[in-house]
C-alpha cells in the first residue's frame, strides 16, 4: 500500500530529530501515512530488535510486533487504530535486545515522535472498528448524543419560557378585559350590552391562557423527554467509558513487556506552552493563540469538562453541585482596604489602613475540620490517638482539670452559622466537669461542642487557629472512638472524614478592594491583578502647590502616574488616606480639609489642611517627616488607571464533589467550578415544574372571575 504522505526523524544516541509535532493527516485515516526513522549508523546491530509503541490522545495504549529494518530505516504505515483518536498522539520507536532464551526483553533506546491529527469535517463510516479505536468512537458517538439531548433540552426550555410569556400576555389581556367589564356592570343597564362584550372578550383572554398553559405543559414534557434523552446518552458514555477501563484493567489494551533493565538514552520530552519556535528539551508546543490539537492539563479541564459552571463567593465560598471532572477555574483570594481608628479621621487623629496578605487557600469537603496530629500523645492521664478517617480514640482517667491535648493546628475560618457534631463509633466515656471540644478565635478558647451533648449550632465569623478537647479530673475514657464534623448551616448531617488540600500561595504584598473593585490573587491560574497602589509619604516626595477659590490659600498636590482621575471636579475619589478623609476636588478647592484625586486626564491628588495653606511646602513636607519619623506616616491607598498583572505558577485544585467550601487564611474568596450535569438538570426541571404549577393557579383564577397578580 502507497501512503499519502511520509514523515522522517532521524535517531542518534542523542536523541530523535526533528522534536516538534508533526502532522500526520487527518483523525480516521488508515495507512495513509507513513512515519519512517532514519538511524544512526551505532543504532542497527545484529542483536536489536526493533518495534514500535503509540499512546493516543485519550492515553490507549498499542504496541506492534517486530519490525524489520530496511537498510538504515525501520517504518510504519499508521493504522485506523491510531489515527480514530485525533489529536495529539506519541509514537515512539522501541530498540530492544533479547536474552539468551528469547524470550526476555531490555529497552535499550526509546525514540518518541509526537503526531498531530486534523478533525475529520465530513465523511463515512468506518469499517475498522475494533480494540481501542472502536471503543474511544462509540465513547464519541455517545458523548454526541448527550450534546444534541441536552441541546434538545434546551430548544424545549426555549419553549416554556415562550409558552410562559404567552400566559403573561394572555393574562394580562384579561385582567384589562375583566376590568372593562366590572367598570361596565356599574353602568345603567343600557351598557348591559357593552358588559356582555368584555365579558366575552375576558372568556376569550382565559380561553388563550389555557391555551398557553397547555403549550407550556407539552413543553415542559418535551423538556423532560429531553431530559432523559439526555440521561441515556450519557449512561451509554459512562457504560463505554467503563467497557474500556475494564479492558484496561484485564490488560487487554496493553502489550507484554519485560524488563526494560538499565535506562539508555533517549530522546528528550515535555510540553512547551508558547508562540515562535519550540525551545530544546521539549517535544510538544502549545501555542496559547493559535489552533493546536494539544492541550496542557488545564485547558483540558475547561475544554473537555462539563460545560455547565457555577460560581460562590464570601469569606467561605459554599459549592453544592460540583461535577466530579475538572479542576477549578477558578479561586481568587479578594483584596480588602481595612481603616483602623475611632473618632474623626484627622491629622491629629490618624486612622491605620491594612490590607490582607493571604497565605494559603482551602479546598475542602463538607466537614471544614481536619485531624492534623498524626501520632498518638498522652497528656493528663489520657491517651488522645489519631485513627484512619479522621477519627479519634481517646484512654484513659483524666488526672488534671483543665487538661487540652490538641488535635489539629490547621486554620479553620468560621462564617455565619454553624453545627458541630460529636458522632461516636465505639466505646464508652464517664464525663466529669467539664469535657469540650475548643477552638482559639478571636476571642480566646470558645466552644465548637460539648461531648456530652454531641451537637452544638452557633454562629461565628472568624479563623479559628487551633483545635483541642478539654476535659477535667476524674473524666475516664474506655478506647472511646469518634468523629468530630464541623458543617456549614443549621443541620447536623452524617459524619464524613475531611477530604480537600491547601495550596500555599507565593509570598503577596497586601490585597486592598473596597468590595467592588479588587485586588486578587487567582491560585487555580497563578494570575496576580493589582488594582490598587498604596503609598507611604516621608516629606522627599516632589510635592507643589495647586490654586483654591480664595485668594492667598493653597492646596498641595502631587503628581501619581497611575492614580485613577474621577470623572468630574465634583465627584469625591475612590482613594483612602490615613490622615484625611476622602472628598472631591471641588471641596479641596473650596478650601474643605481633605484629600481628593484630580480629575478628567490629570494624574495626581491635592490635600487642603488650614495649618500648611501657603505657597511654601516646607512646612508641610517637615510634617510629613514627622509622622514618618513618629511611625504614624500619611499612607494612602488609591485605584490604579488599568490592572497591573503579575503571571505566578498555578495551581491544579481538584474539589471535593458534589459539596466543597473554599476559603482563604485572610480575605473574601471567588470561586468558579463545573456544576454537576445530574444535578442541574434536576434544579432545572424543578423550576420548570415550578412555573407549570404557578401558571396553574393563574388559570384557575381566571377562570372563576378573580383577579390574578402577573408572573415573574
């Protein structure tokens, strides 16, 4: 068989050329391209074998017989097997050696040549289906059909909203009507006649109501019959997906290998992220701008996982109906400005401004508390030991009041309202005093549980540092087996052990926001955006005067490149100053003590204080050096022009699913996740069943004569 197209590496010791992708035409294809290796002269010997492996782009495994060299080539026709998965897909050249029996094998070098696969647009079926490659195409033809199901689904949801406004419209048309008519029935009974007719016109608007009604409930079925569409197609997705995992497992897509021994050399591999060409030391590129078949980690999360996204936010951001594919998009820690002071702000009353500098981010299932202590301690008389699931065992007599062996030291934050449980599994406790389950706020030892009660529902918002149980003398715990689960609202569920992980995030400056616009720093993508600048005076700064409306009195102003003018003279700015309040630069200019930002294209703010009102600086830079020098300096912090943005690596963050709650050691969270198909579809129809029933009562109304208030 002639191929299509041929494709060349040469192998040395040193490695395979060329190292870029190559294409080798189009996904589907059979035999129409031939991938050849040259080899180096030290590569071809009596006693080498010579073979070869390919990994597709859905990681299916192949492997072929021996191969023999035609002079100083070995090659390969690409089978329909190879080629069904598109895509990226790595082909390597095995050179092996046998033993004494034959029958044993050691990989002496391995050459990997990275193949990319254009989509196949058109064309028919194919008649090579077995193995592997049948199964990745039925996995596709299944996965297809889920997307017109749910595409169905959603043209039947178009539907409803359709009918659902067609209801509106018709009731609208007769709530007028039925008034007509109640204004006519008040008439003398000459106008008998005119009622009689809105009368009928009101049957008439009732009658399309129904009408509507009806189309809406035909839809909605639709939308359910979609619906299960839907469902059926992704079982048959999920039962192909588990036809090729049980292959898999049986070993039926992998060939017999022995011993690979001592490692050769090899070819280099990796994949480089970027535009231009490809560095060494790699053997696939992704250019971020262009059109590559291959895909880092990442974007697989956001190109092949569930479609459907959510989003949650606050100082813990509470997910319900997270999909169990794909990584987070997103979980940005959120800046905030804090002014710390009482009384006026003024220059003789300074305030403190902060902003949060976060560490670390959560990712966590619904219990938010993990056994961090990972050996057995004994304190007071009792043995506190960690067991598999997060639970603990606790032995012993308690010999001290007071007693609090601790058994986790990982920060927790607390927000709104909260249930504890104690939930025991085995053995047996005589309490004495006190026996509590503490956590250290910010307000020293609180309560997360009694033992003896074992459920306890508060409301906190805080970072609880540190957890521990405390007990007093005379306490005796026979091998007493529990699990503690602190859970987010007012319901106390079953025990489930702490599942998540906590990202350390790269050393940050401090986040300022003030709730709208925010500084932030996003782990899942490494992304760092500053929206605020701060700055520290200390009397050096290249301060000038500006004019006010009254003859003789000034205002000093700096220039700042990239401070944020306000729209208008009148408009107060978004900047905060530790010693001023924030007014407009219509006030500053009015001679108002306070600082204000410049306005239209200008850069730069002005502060107006009666004490340094004229035409020399001196004096107030020397008041500047004051408070710098007193350790109280004039700080203010003002918005930025436009975004500066700092690339940091980022992070793949795997939620727990479906619940997961994520949080930050200091500031608000922002958090963007695949929804769980399952079950948005039900949240859905419930809306939809929703609507029918409203709409229901609607009509009912109409049609007894009464009023009906107009759907939302």
């Amino acid at each position: 068989m002639t191929a299509i197209r041929t494709i060349e590496y040469t192998a040395s010791p040193s490695g395979v050329m060329p190292i870029a992708p190559q294409d080798a035409g189009v996904r589907g294809e059979h035999k129409a391209t031939n991938v050849v290796f040259n080899l180096d002269a030290s590569l071809i010997k009596p006693e080498y074998k010579y073979r070869f492996e390919y990994v597709d782009g859905f990681s299916g495994f192949d492997t072929t017989e021996f191969v023999q060299p035609v002079g100083s080539t070995v090659s390969i026709l690409l089978p329909v097997e190879w080629t069904a998965g598109g895509g990226c897909g790595t082909l390597r050249l095995c050179i092996v050696a046998l033993d004494s029996q034959s029958n044993e094998e050691q990989t002496i070098y391995t050459f990997p040549a990275s193949l990319l696969f254009a989509e196949r647009e058109t064309g028919g079926e194919c008649n090579y289906k077995k193995g592997l490659s049948a199964l990745i195409d039925s996995a596709g033809k299944a996965t297809d059909a889920a997307n017109e199901a749910a595409e169905s689904a959603n043209a039947a949801a178009d539907k409803v909203d359709e009918a659902v406004s067609s209801a509106n419209a018709a009731t609208a048309n007769a709530n007028r009507a039925a008034a007509s008519a109640d204004a006519s029935a008040a008439t003398a009974s000459a106008a008998a006649g005119g009622a009689q007719e809105a009368k009928e016109a009101a049957d008439t608007a009732a009658s399309g109501a129904n009408t509507a009604a009806e189309q809406a409930r035909t839809a909605a079925a639709s939308a359910n019959t979609a619906a299960g569409t839907a469902s059926t197609a992704a079982s048959n997705a999920n039962a192909v997906a588990d036809a090729v995992q049980a292959k898999l497992d049986a070993g039926e897509l992998k060939g017999e290998k022995g011993d690979t021994g001592p490692q050769g050399p090899q070819g280099v591999s990796g994949v480089y992220v970027g535009g231009g060409e490809m560095p060494e030391g790699y053997t696939v590129q992704v250019d971020p701008t262009g059109d590559m078949l291959c895909y880092t980690a990442g974007e697989s999360d956001s190109r092949y996982a569930n479609v459907l996204t959510g989003a949650a936010s606050g100082p813990v951001a509470a997910l319900e109906d997270v999909s169990p594919t794909g990584a987070l998009r997103r979980a940005a820690v959120l800046g905030a400005t804090a002014e710390t002071g009482e009384g006026d702000k003024s220059p003789d009353n300074p305030y403190t401004l902060a902003g949060v500098q976060p560490t670390k981010v959560t990712v966590c299932g619904k219990n938010l508390l993990p056994v961090t202590r990972s050996t057995p301690v004994t304190q007071g008389g009792i043995t506190l030991t960690p067991l598999e699931n997060g639970l603990l065992k606790l032995s012993g007599t308690c010999t001290a009041n007071n007693n609090c062996p601790v058994f986790c030291t990982q920060p927790v934050r607390l927000d709104g309202t909260l249930t504890a449980t104690v939930q025991v599994q085995s053995g047996t406790a005589e309490f004495v005093g006190y026996n509590l389950v503490q956590y250290n706020g910010d307000i020293g030892g609180l309560t997360l549980v009694n033992m003896k009660t074992k459920e306890h529902h508060f409301q906190r918002t805080c970072m609880a540092s540190g957890f521990n149980i405390r007990m007093d003398a005379g306490t005796v715990f026979n091998d007493y087996v529990f699990g503690i689960q602190l859970e987010k609202g007012d319901t106390a569920t079953p025990y489930e052990p702490y599942t998540g992980q906590t990202i350390t995030l790269p050393a940050l400056e401090p986040l300022y926001g003030d709730g709208t616009v925010n500084d932030e720093y996003d782990a899942a993508t490494g992304v760092e955006t500053r929206r605020w600048g701060r700055l520290v005076f200390d009397g050096t700064e290249a301060w000038a005067v500006s004019a006010t409306g009254t003859a003789g009195k000034y205002r000093v102003s700096l220039s700042i490149e990239d401070i944020l003018p306000t729209a208008t003279f009148s408009q107060a700015s978004s900047c905060r100053c530790s010693h001023y309040a924030t007014i407009s630069a219509d006030n500053t200019y009015h001679l108002q003590v306070g600082i204000s930002a410049n306005y239209g294209t200008s850069h730069g703010i002005f502060i107006y204080d009666d004490a340094y009102d004229v035409q020399d600086v001196t004096g107030w830079k020397a008041y500047l050096a004051a408070q710098y020098a007193a350790g109280t300096p004039v700080t203010v912090v003002y918005q930025l022009d436009a975004p500066a943005v700092t690339q940091h690596d980022p992070a793949r963050i795997l939620p727990p699913a479906p619940v997961c709650r994520v949080f930050a050691d200091a500031g608000g969270v922002d958090v963007g996740y695949n929804r769980d198909i399952n079950i948005a579809f039900e949240q859905q129809q419930a809306e939809y069943i929703a609507q029918i029933k409203a709409l229901d009562a609607r009509i009912a109304k109409l049609e007894t004569g009464q009023p009906a208030e107009p759907m939302t």
